[in-house]
C-alpha cells in the first residue's frame, strides 16, 4: 500500500482512483463494510482503491484536551488498512486552511483536482466542508458535475445497534473484551517496540516487555490476558498490564507483558498485543509482596482463560 502524505505529494500517476473518507480509528466491521464496496467499485472500473483520512483527526484539532482516546496510532491503522488490500492512503493535515475550506472547495481541491476521484463511497451520515456544510445530496451534484460517482452506505449494524468507534471504546471502557472482538471481526491489539525498563519484574519472576502507548489517552487500563505476536513463531500467551505501577511509585503510562514460559531477551523486538480478556483494573497495593501475590492470581487466571479460548 502506498502511502501519500498532503496531496502536494501526489504524483500525476495517483490521480484516478476509487476513494473512501473518514478517520477509520479501529478498522471495525462499518469500516470493513464501506472498504468492501470500495474493492467493489475499484474492480468494476479497473482502478486503485484509496483511502482519505485527517492527521490530526478533526475532533483532536478542534478540541484536542476532550477528544477521545485513539484507538489505533496511524502506524497500526495503515497497516490493517494494508492487509485489507487498500492501494493508497492519503493522509492530509488537517489544519486552519482545511477547516475553512467550504464544501464545493473541498470537492474541488481533494477530490477532483488532487485525486481524480472516479468515485466516492462514504457512509450515509457524512458530512464535510466548513461548518459541516455538506452532505450526502451536495456530494452527489458535485460529483454529477465533475465526474464521479457516490455510494452512500447505511449505517453497519450489530445487535440492532451501529457498529462505530465510539462504541468499540465503549465496551474497551468497560472492559467487555468479547464485545470488542465482535465489534472489530478480531482481537484488539496494541503494537509497539520494547523499551528498557526497571527489571523489577525480573527480580519478581515476572519479566516484562514494556512499550509505550504514544498516545495522549489509552483506550484500556488494568489487567489482562493477551496473545503476544513478535517473540517467536505463532501467537504466545501471557499477561499484561496498562497503567501507571503505583505500586512502585508510579510514572509513565506503558503497556507492560509477560509472555509465559520466555526467557529471552525482547529489548528493541516490535511485537504485537491482543487483548483476550480483562482481569482486573490496576490497584494500588501496599507492599511488593502483596503486588507479587495478585501477580501470581493474575498469571493462573490468564493462563486458564487462554488455554479455554
């Protein structure tokens, strides 16, 4: 897949595609739904799938301190994104310039001019252009007076209810992993390298592989059971904990592994993370002895819950 940064860095050879537009945080099954009739498209009028999204999304620029916590960093959303067979992904800034820009500009400068869009798919909510000005009816005259098509899709329902990022975060909130996996049509998964840490872990028999979270807010907090990707071949289990460690005096937020029965070194080894099951929310013990002893529960819990699933 590739991947084009602002439209000044288009080359004349990407012009010509069929194009979705959102954030797409998360890849559940609605954005499945629309990248569906995207490869549809593309292959009845033999051109390259595209995707359009914002970097930083519009919620972060417009009020970045409320807006909510990202389910994917732009490094795992390209990457699913890939493996769902996209072409190209454009990424465009969203800026002061951008937000004032009307919806006829938008058409104008992105979808005509930049991209050469032969057509557009886009869920039937979506809006675009200053003040959210346009809309689904607007896109289709636009697209009838510069030359591509719109598919406007209904919302993806499960359980009677739209599948949307807000409710995949919901139900990581409140730790309703079995939710999250139908949501998404898979495990949710947090990727990142592995860092130096304290070695704490080690000394307790729990060696960890800590990454940080490169993001404002994390989606998840506490404990819980995961299937580790990156240490060898095939998936292992362990456990892992998103949180702070108060109760060895706090910091940083990271996304902190153990991977059962390893004991080789992960420092500077990219891995992958999904989340099977939450255990428990993080705690603040009041000795380290104590700590060790809910890690042991902890492990025998997770242990039990992977090898049952």
């Amino acid at each position: 897949m590739k991947i084009i940064r602002g439209l000044t860095n288009a080359r004349p050879s990407d012009r010509g595609c069929v194009v979705t537009i959102g954030n797409f945080d998360g890849v559940h099954l609605g954005h499945q739904a629309i990248l569906t009739r995207l490869h549809e498209r593309g292959r009845e009028l033999g051109l390259p799938t595209a995707v359009l999204t914002f970097e930083p999304n519009p919620r972060e620029y417009f009020d970045p301190v409320n807006a909510p916590a990202r389910l994917m960093r732009l490094r795992d959303k390209a990457s699913a994104l890939a493996e769902l067979g996209l072409d190209r992904l454009v990424l465009l800034k969203f800026d002061r310039r951008l937000r004032n820009w009307t919806a006829g500009e938008f058409v104008a400068c992105v979808l005509h001019d930049g991209l050469g869009a032969r057509h557009v798919v886009i869920g039937e909510g979506f809006r675009y252009g200053k003040g959210r000005g346009g809309d689904v009816e607007s896109l289709g005259r636009s697209g009838r007076d510069s030359g591509f098509g719109v598919d406007a899709l209904p919302p993806f329902e499960l359980d009677g209810e739209r599948v949307s990022s807000t409710r995949v975060r919901a139900a990581l909130e409140c730790g309703d992993l079995q939710a999250v996996r139908r949501l998404l049509g898979r495990d949710y998964r947090m990727t990142g390298r592995v860092i130096g840490g304290r070695r704490l872990g080690r000394r307790l028999g729990y060696a960890t592989a800590n990454m940080r979270l490169h993001r404002k807010v994390s989606p998840v907090n506490g404990v819980f059971a995961v299937r580790v990707h990156g240490v060898s071949e095939g998936p292992r289990a362990g456990v892992a904990s998103v949180g702070t460690r108060p109760t060895i005096g706090g910091g940083e937020k990271l996304l902190e592994t153990h991977v059962f029965d390893y004991a080789g070194d992960l420092y500077g080894r990219y891995l992958a993370v999904d989340f099977v099951a939450k255990l428990r929310d993080e705690e603040r013990f009041p000795s380290v002895d104590a700590l060790l002893e809910r890690m042991h529960v902890d492990a025998g819990e997770a242990r039990r819950l992977l090898a049952s699933g």
